[in-house]
C-alpha cells in the first residue's frame, strides 16, 4: 500500500506472535510493546537527516556525521499507546512528550476526547504518533488533526497492528502522513477490533481484562 511501511523482520514477527497469544501475561506484553516500539523506531528515524562535524577520536581528527534532525515529539494515544514510548525512547532519548487522550464508545465508534497536552515547540518539530492498533484509524485520524491544528507539518504514525480499514481511513483525510506497522491483518469484525488480531490492547498492557 501507497504510504505504508510494513517492517517483517523476523524479530517482528516473532515479537508479535508472542503477543498475540491469550496466554502471555501482562507484564510479558507490556515488554514485548516495548521491544516492538524500539524496532520500529530505527525504522522511523531512518530518514533522519544528518551532517558533517569535526571531532577528534583517541588517534587523531576526522569528519563525522550527526543527526541534522529538529526536534522530536512522541505523541501516545492514551491509554495504549503510552506503552510504546519507553520504547522509542531508546533510541531517540532526547524527545519530548506529547500526550491526546481519546476513547471510543464501543457502540457508535465515535471518539472523544478527553485530554490534550502538547510541547510548546511541537509545530516545528518531528511529530510520532504511537498506537499498537490502527482499527478503524477513527482515533489516529482525530489526532492527526489535532497535530496539524497546532501547526505540525512533519507527521508519523507508528502503530504495531495495522488493519486495511484503518490505513484506508488514515489515507483518505491524512495522504501525506507515512503509517510504520509490524503487520497487516485481514481487517475487522463487527465490533470494530482487528482479526485475528490481540485483542483490546490497552486491557492486555495494563491488566485490565
């Protein structure tokens, strides 16, 4: 799909084969989000731009590179999408935090939200938008909007389970905006959650089944 990275590295997939199963433990899926979250991060970063500085090594000068990159916000989708942070954090320690809270009422689908907090230079920076699931993209599109209403231009969704409704969803209101995933799934079922899927993702992470 136009627009859509899907990383299968094996790792990946063995990361995410774990955490599809009913009988890994909370504390075992909240680590598997976490290593999922730093693979897909090198992937992101990817195309960071870099540039040239002097330094001096132990044997003598040289020309190196280093990130060119402006800043960058991390921007969880809560509740879920807070365990992807650490994650990325790892690999891009020096980000900063952004946090939307949005639920989705389990009848309608509709989204509300319920908490917005942004750093003040979060227009000028690399916004990444985290979520272990693109269902039916319903809550990533509203916070993409969100992003661009406070001025973001350079904007990436990173989710860990992508459905091809959620991408269609994302693709028809945000274009331009690059969604990174581990895998695909065949698509939803009736109550909008992704097959085969890992269930509520949120639940799984916290405990709260």
């Amino acid at each position: 799909m136009e627009n859509v990275i899907e990383k299968k590295h094996p790792l990946m997939t063995h990361k995410l084969t774990l955490m599809r199963m009913k009988e890994t433990s909370a504390f075992e899926f909240r680590q598997l989000v976490d290593e999922l979250a730093t693979l897909l991060a090198y992937e992101v970063t990817e195309s960071f731009a870099t540039k040239p500085i002097e330094i001096e090594t132990p044997i003598g000068a040289t020309t190196q590179a280093v990130l060119a990159q402006k800043n960058v916000v991390i921007m969880p989708i809560l509740r879920a999408g807070l365990g992807m942070v650490n994650g990325m954090l790892h690999v891009i320690p020096n980000a900063t935090i952004a946090h939307v809270g949005l639920e989705r009422d389990d009848e309608t689908l509709e989204i509300r939200e319920y908490y917005r907090k942004f750093p003040k230079d979060i227009a000028e920076a690399t916004l990444i938008i985290t979520d272990p699931m693109l269902a039916t993209g319903a809550s990533a599109a509203h916070a993409i909007a969100l992003a661009k209403e406070a001025g973001c231009q350079d904007i990436k969704l990173v989710n860990i389970l992508a459905a091809p409704e959620g991408i269609a969803a994302i693709h028809r209101v945000h274009p331009e905006v690059p969604i990174y995933c581990a895998a695909i799934d065949e698509g939803l079922n009736e109550k909008g959650y992704i097959v085969p899927g890992l269930g509520d993702a949120g639940d799984r992470l916290f405990g709260t089944l």
